[in-house]
DNA sequence: GCTAATCCTTCCAGTCGCTGGAAGGTCAAG
DNA sequence: CTTGACCTTCCAGCGACTGGAAGGATTAGC
C-alpha cells in the first residue's frame, strides 16, 4: 500500500513515517514507480511506534523495544526495566510540575488582576519578595 | 561587569546570556576591549529571566513579561491572564502524565518480569488486547 | 487525448532553547 | 614571557518532527 493507506491505519502522519525510514526503523519495499510500499508487517510496526511514542518512549527506546519485540529470546525483565524507568520519569514530571504549580498559584491568588499596575507575580519575578513595589527597581 | 559574573548574579550560563543578547532580550554595553559589561540593571533583567523561565514561561512569553514589566501603565490583569493560562498548561500536563502512567502502570505490574520471553508490556504495544501472545506476529 | 486534482517523491529549512566546540583575542599572575 | 583563565565569534547539533518548494505519477472527468 502507498504511505498515505499506511498513515491513515497506523494513525502516524506521512511525513513522520518518512522520517521514520530516514533514521532505520521502517523499511518499506518501493514499488516500480519509486513510490513506497507498506505491507500489513510494515503497518504493524509502524503502530507499535505510534502506541510507544503515545506512551511517551523516546525514539531511541523505541528503537530498543522493537528489537525486543522482534528478539523471541528476550526476557520480559528487560521491557520490565524499560517501563519502569518511564514510570519513574512519569512520576518525577509530575512532581515537579506540581511544584511549580505550587509557586504560581499564590502568585495568580493575590494578584487583584484589574487596571491598577501593582503586580505580585511580576514583583516576584524582579525578585521582590514580601513587598509591594512602590518605586521603580 | 563581564560576563562571567553577570552569569554567576543571575544564575544563567554565560552560553545562555550571550544567547539572550542574541534574541535581544538583554543589551548589555562593550567595554573598549569589546567584552559585554553588564550594569546592575542588566544583572536584574537577567534574574527575571532566570525566575521566569524557571516558572515554565516561554521565551516569547518573558519577551511580553518584560515588556509589562518596564511599562509603569500596564494592568496586572494582563500579568495575571498570561500567569493563569500558565497554570492551566500546567494542570493539563499533570493530567496528561497522570493518564499516561494509569495506562503503563498497569502493563509493568502484570508483566512478570523474570527470563520467559512472553511479556504483556510488548504484547500491548504490538496491539494484542487481553491476550497472551503465544505465535509470531 | 487533455486537464486538473490528488498523491507521491526528494531535499532543505525551521521549530525551541539552548549547548558544545573550534579558533582566536585579552588579561592578570608569577 | 609564559601560562592559564577569561573573553570573543561563528557554526553545528540536540529531539522529533513539520512545513514548504519543486517536480513526477496517477486517477477522474470531459
């Protein structure tokens, strides 16, 4: 099938499919007029990084998990270890957002948000802390 | 000031002042030996840079709190709008993150994780939906 | 058979926010 | 006078695409 079948089942847009080919993680057979020719094995594959990617494995880990997944004799302890590490990455994200949000959100409560030009956030961010900015810094 | 100290001040590698001189975030004079020599002032520019940025503001969006900042009439309501969209982005990553290790959590507790090849964390990517895969793909 | 629309090709450039490195000038200490 | 730290500019690369130009192939309709 040409790529635009192949993008449409795999969900993946053409040009991150022909990317894909550039750096060697798909390599689909060319027909006679040079146009690239998917095979469902193809399609397949191409899914498996889409779900991957979704499940925010980077390229490179992607490259790993398909070897994985094409190895017969690998161990599940592998994968294991791989997704692991995601969760860890996952959970450290969200902890820091957290934080962040943390020191945004009293910023955005007692800014009074109206026509008046005394700001807290932008008085935080010019670094002064527990006051009200009267002359110019 | 060169730039050395103007980095220790502010936080910021010197590689991340010059490119903020760059894109014209920050102008700091040249001495005769045409070194960068930073005023006090510019030192202040560059911590509300580092705050910022550290907040998750993007670049255009320090670009427009500068602005705010140096203009005596702006409403803090404007400060505010771009403060609470940010908070916004930062609850939807959460949430993003959050579903994104409910769908691998799951996946990594029922993969057993020792030498057998058979491993759910693969068979879910390869789209093998409540099954155990047990032929090739 | 002709034309227009759609699909495909390759290649190059841009995104964002830095970061690394090369090649060379300047300055302070010993 | 040399060494080393600091500074300069410029160019390239990161990750993972994405946009667009220029041109060839195919298909549908007239």
């Amino acid at each position: 099938m040409n790529i635009g079948e192949a993008s449409e089942r795999s969900g993946l847009p053409a040009k991150t499919i022909r990317y894909y080919e550039d750096i060697d993680l798909v390599a689909p057979d060319r027909a006679e007029n040079g146009y690239r020719d998917y095979s469902l094995s193809d399609v397949h594959r191409l899914r498996f990084l889409h779900r991957a990617r979704n499940l925010g494995f980077s390229i490179d880990e992607c490259r790993l998990l398909l070897s994985l997944y094409t190895d017969r004799n690998r161990a599940s302890a592998d994968v294991k270890a791989m997704a692991e590490q995601r969760l860890t990455e996952i959970d450290a994200k969200i902890q820091a957002l957290q934080s962040l949000k943390a020191a945004l959100q009293p910023l955005v409560d007692c800014c009074h948000g109206d026509e008046r030009p005394d700001c807290p956030i932008l008085d935080d961010l010019a670094g002064f802390h527990a006051k009200r900015s009267q002359a110019q810094a």
